[in-house]
C-alpha cells in the first residue's frame, strides 16, 4: 500500500545522518532499514542493504529515486529447476561447440 502523501515518504533518520556524515566516494552504508524510500539526497552513494542473511551492495542511481531499498537486495536466491531435461540443456551447454570449416 502506498504511503499517505500527508505523512511524506519514510526514509530512516539514522539513515540521513549518516549520509551527512560520509561523502558520496566514502564505503558503502550499512543499513538494515529496507522499507526506506530512496530519496534524490541518496544518489550517487552505496549502500549495504540486509537481505536477511547478508548484505547486498547497491549504488543508488537516479532512476531509483522514489523506489525502496529493499526492492534492490532480494531476500529469495533462486537456483534452477531441477529434472532431467534441465540435466540435458546444462550437458548440452557445457559441451565444445563444434569446429567450423
């Protein structure tokens, strides 16, 4: 659900202290806040976004602004479909690709 336009977008003020803090060249700011909106302050900086395990690398770009940091850190790894035929497409993959004349 988007968020009341009276109340403004969310963004963590320990997360805005810290980017005062730090210039935008500076590591990358470790943050477990996911919910916070990427504000236009944030661009050009990185950020160590928690997934729930680890954290996830992420430099802010203009086009993020608006969206939340978590949509960047993906908290699911997907490994593949399993079975036969994905066996098969792997081997067939992996194989030397034929010499041409």
């Amino acid at each position: 659900m988007s968020r009341s336009s009276k109340k403004g977008p969310f963004v963590d003020p320990k997360l805005l202290q810290k980017i005062a803090k730090q210039s935008a060249d500076g590591p990358a700011i470790k943050t477990w806040s996911r919910a916070s909106e990427i504000a236009p302050e944030m661009v050009g900086y990185m950020f160590a976004v928690h997934n729930g395990k680890n954290f996830i690398e992420v430099r802010v770009r203009e086009d993020m602004v608006g969206h939340r940091l978590g949509e960047f850190a993906p908290t699911r790894k997907f490994v593949r479909h399993g079975g036969k035929m994905q066996k098969e497409l792997e081997a067939a993959a992996s194989a030397p690709a034929p010499a041409k004349k």
